[in-house]
C-alpha cells in the first residue's frame, strides 16, 4: 500500500502543474524526427563510384566554356591590366619598383651568402622568377625573390657537397660540410680546417659550380612539386600550419640565421656543422676561435648595425607616415662598405673577407642536372611548403586589405613556374619577402607591374655595376641580415597574449620554436606539425559533455553551470558534448554521459532487482522528485540523512511494491536522502549534485556540436541507448548532421534507432515531455513503454542487489 500526504496550501501556484505540462497543448504539434525532415526537403544526390568522381573532377577542371576567362584564369595579369590606369598606377608602380629594386641589390646578395651561393646568385633571383611570376601570379603586392628562411634551408642542402676536386690543400680524409683534415704547417700537426672557398682557381670555380648545379636541380625540383600541388588543388596545405606554428618556426629558423652569420662579424673561419644540433657545435667553436677575431671586422659590422637600426627603426618605421618612400640605408651602407673598402683595401691590409669576383652580364641558360638531385626530394618537398606558405600566407594578407581575389592554387603554380625558369640560370627557390612587400606596399605600388620595374633595376646592376661590388666586406651584408632579423625576434613578445588566449597556442610555439633550434629547421617543422595535430587529439579527449537546460526567455538549451535562468526539465536529460564522437574519447563521452544522468545502468539494474520491478523503481524515484522540489515550501529544516519522512511535518509515506517486500520509513528515507538528489532553492533554480531529481525517463544527446563520428563512435551510442533501455530510460538524438547521419546510415544505426532522431532539441523535448505523461502518450509509445518494461523485468533478473544509490 503507498500513501503520500502534502499540505497543497504550501506549494506556490505556479508549481502545482509540472513544466513538463507546458507542452500539452502542443500535444497534436507535428514534431519532425531527421528521417522524414530528410525525405522531405533533402535533394537526392546520385552515388558515384571512386572513378566517376575522378572523372568529374578532371572535367571541371580541364572543362572551358568561356576561353577568355581560362585564358585569364591560366594568366592573371590580363585581368588586372584590363582595367590599368596608366595616369595615377603607372607613377605609383614606376617610384614603387625602383624602391623595392634598391633594397633587392643588398638583400639579394646577403641571402645568397647565407644559402652558401656566390652573392651574384641573389641578383639573378631578383631578376628571372620574378618576370615568371608577374604573368602567373595573383598577388599584386608582394615582392618575390630571396628570403632569409628558404636561403637557410637552402644553404643546409649544398653544404653537403665537399670539394674531392680541390688542389688548395691535400686532405687524408674528409669530415661533412666542407671540412677535412690536413697538415697545415708542413710538420707533424693535423688540425681541423674550414674549406673558405675563393674564386680565382680553376679548382675552386668547379667547387662553385657544384653547388651552384646542386641548387638549381633544387630549384628544379620545388618548382615541379610547387606546380603539382598547385595542379592537384592542394593549396590548403598550408591550412595544417597555424599560425603560432609558423611564428615559433620563423623565429627559430632567425635564430639559425643569425648564428650562421656571427663568424663573419667576428671575422673567423668556423665550418658549417651538420644539421642537427648546429646552433650548439657552431658557438662551441666560436668560442674556442674568440682569440683569433679581426677587430676591425668587428668594427665595421657594429657601425654598421647601429646605421641601420637607427634609419631603420628609429626614422623609417617611426616616420613612416610622412616619409614617402623609406630611406634605402641598405643600399647607402652597401655602397658606402665598397668604397671604403676598395679605398683602404680592406682586404689586403687587415684581411677583411669580401665577396669577390662578380660576373658581368647574364649567365647561360643550362639545364638542371638532376642525377643526385634526387637523394633530396624530400629536402625539396619542405622548401616547397616553407616557401609557398610564407608567400601566400603574405599574398593573403595584402589582397584582404586591398580588397582583391587572391588563388592560392594559382599561387602555387605561379611559385613552381618561377622556380623552374629559375633553374635554367642557376637560382635557388625563391619566395616572398615580408620587409621588401611592406616597402613596396608603402610605397604606393598599386599592381605587380612593380616587380617588373624593380627587375629591370636588377637587370641594369647585373649588366653594368655588378662587378663594382667585389670590394664590398662579407660583413656588411651579415649586419644587413642581423638587423632584418629583429622582426622575427620580436614574435617572442607574442608569448604572452598567446598564453592568454590559448594555452595551446602557446605550447605549439614553445615546442615548434625549440624543435627548430636544437634539431634544425626541416626536422623541427616536422615536430611541430606533429605536436600540433596532437594537440588537436588531445583537446577531442579533453572535451566534455554538459548538461543542457532551456532559457524560456530566448527559447534555447544552454549549459546550466555557465548560464543563469535556465529551466530543468523534470525526468528528462539534455546532454551536449562539443566534440566529435571517435574511436580516441567514445568510452570518455559514456562515462561522462552517465554522470551526468545521475543514472548508472549497472547500479540501476541492481535496485530494480532489489525492489522487484522497474515499476517500484521508478515510482521511488519520483518520490525523491516530489520531495526535493517542494522541500522549500515548508518553513523547517530539510530533511537530513537521519530523519524520516515520518518526522517531516508536512510529508508522511508509507511505500510498497505490492507484494511481501516492504520499506520502512527509515530505510527508504535513508535511500532516497543518500541518492544526492539536489533541492529547490527559494528562487526556483535547481542547485546541482551528483544525483538526479528523481527518475529520468528520457536522455536527450544534443549533437549539434558533433562535426563528424567514425565506426566507433556509432557503437558507442548504440551503447548508451541499449543499456538505459534496459533501465526503461528513453535516449533521443537530436540535430543531426549530414556528415553525422552519413556515418549513422551507413552503419546501419538510423534503420534500427529512426523514431529515436529528432531534427531539433525542442522537438526532442516535446517528444521526451510528452512520452513521459502517461496521458499523453500515444496507443505506440504506451505499446513501446510496455515493451521496454517487459524486457527490463527479464533482464535484471541476471544482476545482483547493491546498496540504492
């Protein structure tokens, strides 16, 4: 016999009718569930096989109904020239490239010094890929040519070549990168020398030629990987690299870059070390070299790296807006470094290294040799990437600003075409400058017609001028490259806003930037493309399912601890859970679920073993329901875990199951007390606990937020429906995806589980609210009700008794 007392006169009005009660007049409301919303207004899309969607694709793109629009797709610049204004673009593009131009001359015979190249190598970048790129390229505002990074990487791969040729010294056996052992004073004494190669021997232009074959056939290769990714629509390969990961990875190349060039400010003859571990073998042996420093080296560098932080910094940057173009100190430090030099012969009177011999006039056009050109296919693929996405990364930048289309396909192409021109004339990979496009962009340069100005200034220097620069000092272009190097230092202050925004953010640069500095630049992009993947797998695993409750103001489901005003909607659950649902975190998202249900299946089937049927169990569950939510109502003390409902002045009950099994007052107050069931506040808003308030008799999995789930995924909530079903508890899926259902389709889940998939959490709700009146209830949910009923009472005979709750 169950008897239940309550004084109705305490109970406020407004919560003598369950919310759940709300949807009764909506009761003949037509609630979509996905599948018949699907049929309804989903477009049939035919299944092609693998080979038809390969031959679709080929056709799209090789398809062509308007020729002068492939024709300009295939070579942009017809359809920005189309629309020139030879009155106000062509003065701004014409003052633009010779401003770019004069910083080309410095800057390209630094970087090529870095990548081990001879310094006339930079001019002739400077001059054939970028005529290449002015036809196929999309950017209309970055200046391409050399760059510090791709130099670097670069110089990594020709330094490998030893010179077996060399007659200058007679070696015993060779040591990597151009060092060997020799005797070097005619006695006994072997020492470790650096090969510093000098033009002027027969033996040495051969060495020279051998890196200069080496870096074309690079050139050639980055170039055919460039176009193909570029054919293959793979421009979103750069996507994979955010940005603190390309942060982290520039300034740990700078750091790479700036070592390599401190042996010439100090005037030493330190050998290139292997890759790994460089940066740390390089400065042991600088420091174990510091005694034998040219001072006037010294000198001459420190001059001029406080010439050009003062013009640079202090009056360039800080007077940017006034100053038209800015003040080409690179260019007046390299001249005024040639004259002084030649003047005082530097060279010969205190041994001052200089560039020496540069050719006049253009070189032959010769073919790559790519014999062993491709023991470095993979050197070749990371240049590509490096390169292409520092470039388009900057061609992104530029066309958002001046509001034009950028095509990082067509970019793509545009780099692979230039570099393999290039090739032919004995260039390296090329890329886009950041410095060098923020001077033309500053400039006022209005279309790519400025690189075409700035390289026929080129093409004048390397024709007449060039040779008037083989007095200029090595470190003068060393302190050129030291001191563009202080933006990329710089990033290091990002730290702190990366740390504030995303704590992830900041480990990937972290981890990216010492990655490069300790095991190199190609190996250290390497790790910090895989950390950062593992980052995204572990934020998956780190991501949690919340329980949903309605705003009635705005009529949405929102997370209960983060949002105030929400509604609990009384024996019914809605769980969201802001991740996909994959193999890596499916058992994460069943633990979290029943938690957050308050309703273990396990323990569950227990009790209703205990009490005999899941009827008793759920009729002691809403006893909990009706106890905690109008506890407010009465002016003493809640109960506590040693009281009984007896001793309540307003609640009295008695509870049996029917049969000879019955619950002392004690005994089911103590139950339903330990079930950590929350109370009703005086507000109105349910305080969470561990436990639930009372029996939920639907789940509600909210999957909006589910981008995608795989095999697994769609077991594990086979799962969590099979086992609540065997605790008569109903679990709904709502908001579907297309990509989700796909998955679901496929596995066979919607065919087995369509009634359970509803197209909106509201509709899910109403479902669930209307299910969970008996009369309400349809003759089917009555029929499923029963059903579900029967096959717990069946089931929960094979489980033992536990402690309720």
């Amino acid at each position: 016999m169950s008897t239940f007392k309550m004084n109705i006169g305490d109970i406020p009005p407004d919560q003598l009718t369950d919310s759940g009660k709300n949807y009764s007049e909506d009761k003949k409301e037509d609630l979509y569930h996905t599948s018949a919303f699907r049929k309804e207004y989903r477009k049939e899309e035919p299944e092609l096989t693998f080979a038809e969607k390969c031959k679709k694709s080929a056709k799209k793109f090789v398809s062509c109904s308007n020729k002068k629009k492939c024709v300009e797709k295939v070579l942009p610049f017809l359809r920005i020239y189309r629309k020139y204004k030879i009155k106000t673009d062509l003065p701004n593009d014409v003052i633009a490239g010779f401003t770019v131009g004069i910083m080309q001359l410095p800057q390209g015979m630094a970087y090529a010094m870095l990548a081990d190249m001879p310094p006339v190598v930079g001019l002739y970048m400077a001059f054939f890929p970028v005529l290449i790129y002015f036809f196929f390229g999309t950017s209309r505002h970055i200046s391409m040519g050399t760059v510090a990074v791709v130099s670097l990487m670069t110089g990594s791969v020709v330094s490998n070549i030893s010179p077996l040729n060399s007659k200058s010294v007679t070696p015993t056996s060779f040591y990597p990168n151009n060092t060997y052992l020799n005797d070097t004073e005619g006695n006994n004494s072997i020492s470790l020398t650096p090969i510093v190669p000098t033009i002027g021997s027969s033996d040495q232009d051969d060495f020279i030629m051998q890196k200069l074959a080496l870096a074309s056939s690079m050139c050639f290769l980055v170039g055919v990987v460039q176009v193909i990714f570029g054919v293959c629509r793979l421009g979103l390969v750069t996507t994979y690299m955010s940005d603190p990961l390309v942060s982290g990875f520039t300034t740990g190349a700078a750091v790479h870059v700036f070592t390599s060039q401190v042996k010439y400010v100090f005037g030493l003859k330190i050998p290139r070390f292997p890759n790994l571990f460089q940066i740390i073998y390089t400065y042991k042996a600088i420091f174990e070299n510091i005694a034998k420093t040219n001072y006037v080296t010294v000198i001459i560098s420190a001059i001029c790296m406080v010439i050009l932080y003062i013009v640079k910094v202090q009056i360039n940057h800080r007077f940017k807006h006034k100053l038209k173009i800015p003040i080409p100190i690179e260019l007046f430090v390299v001249v005024a470094g040639t004259l002084l030099s030649y003047f005082f012969n530097f060279h010969t009177e205190y041994n001052v290294k200089i560039v020496g011999k540069i050719p006049a006039g253009l070189p032959e056009p010769k073919v790559p040799n790519l014999k062993n050109a491709f023991e470095y296919i993979s050197d070749a693929i990371i240049i590509a990437i490096v390169a292409f996405a520092q470039s388009v990364s900057l061609a992104a930048l530029m066309a958002k600003k001046h509001n034009y289309p950028m095509d990082s396909n067509q970019e793509l192409i545009a780099y692979g075409a230039g570099n393999i021109f290039g090739s032919f004339f004995s260039c390296y990979p090329f890329a886009a400058s950041v410095s060098r496009s923020s001077v033309q962009d500053s400039a006022g340069g209005r279309t790519q017609l400025t690189s075409v100005f700035s390289a026929s200034l080129v093409l004048v220097v390397i024709l007449l001028i060039g040779p008037l620069f083989e007095s200029l000092p090595n470190c003068v272009l060393s302190s050129i490259i030291m001191v563009a190097l202080r933006s990329m230092f710089l990033q290091i202050f990002e730290l702190k806003q990366l740390w504030k925004v995303s704590k992830y953010d900041c480990v990937i640069w972290v981890v990216t930037f010492l990655a490069v500095v300790i095991l190199y630049v190609d190996l250290g992009l390497w790790v910090g493309l895989i950390f950062s993947f593992l980052t995204v797998v572990v934020r998956t695993q780190c991501a949690k399912a919340v329980s949903l409750q309605k705003i009635p103001d705005v009529e949405m489901f929102a997370d209960e601890k983060k949002y105030i005003k929400t509604q609990s909607q009384y024996g019914i659950k809605v769980i969201g859970f802001n991740s996909p649902l994959y193999y890596a975190n499916g058992d994460m998202f069943v633990k979290q679920v029943f938690q957050i249900v308050g309703l273990k299946p396990e323990r569950a089937r227990k009790q209703i073993k205990r009490l005999g049927s899941i009827l008793e169990f759920r009729r002691v569950s809403q006893m909990t329901l009706v106890c905690g939510s109008y506890s407010h109502v009465d002016p003493n003390p809640p109960l506590t875990p040693t009281q009984s409902l007896g001793d309540h002045p307003s609640v009295s009950m008695t509870i049996s199951n029917g049969s000879s099994n019955e619950l002392s007052h004690n005994n089911s107050t103590s139950d339903l007390q330990s079930n950590g069931g929350s109370l009703r506040s005086r507000t109105g808003s349910i305080k969470g606990g561990h436990g639930n308030l009372g029996y939920v008799h639907h789940v509600i999995i909210d999957c909006s937020s589910m981008c995608f789930i795989d095999s697994v995924g769609s077991k594990v909530l086979k799962q969590v429906i099979e086992e609540y079903k065997t605790v008569g508890t109903i679990v709904f899926l709502a908001a579907v995806r297309d990509e989700v259902w796909r998955v679901l389709e496929a596995t066979g889940f919607t065919e087995k589980y369509d009634s359970q998939i509803y197209l909106s959490v509201h509709d899910a709700v109403v479902a669930a609210t209307l299910e969970g009146e008996g009369e309400y209830a349809d003759g089917s949910t009555k029929q499923r009700m029963c059903t579900i009923i029967e096959e717990v009472d069946s089931q929960v005979n094979d489980h033992l008794m536990a402690e309720f709750y």
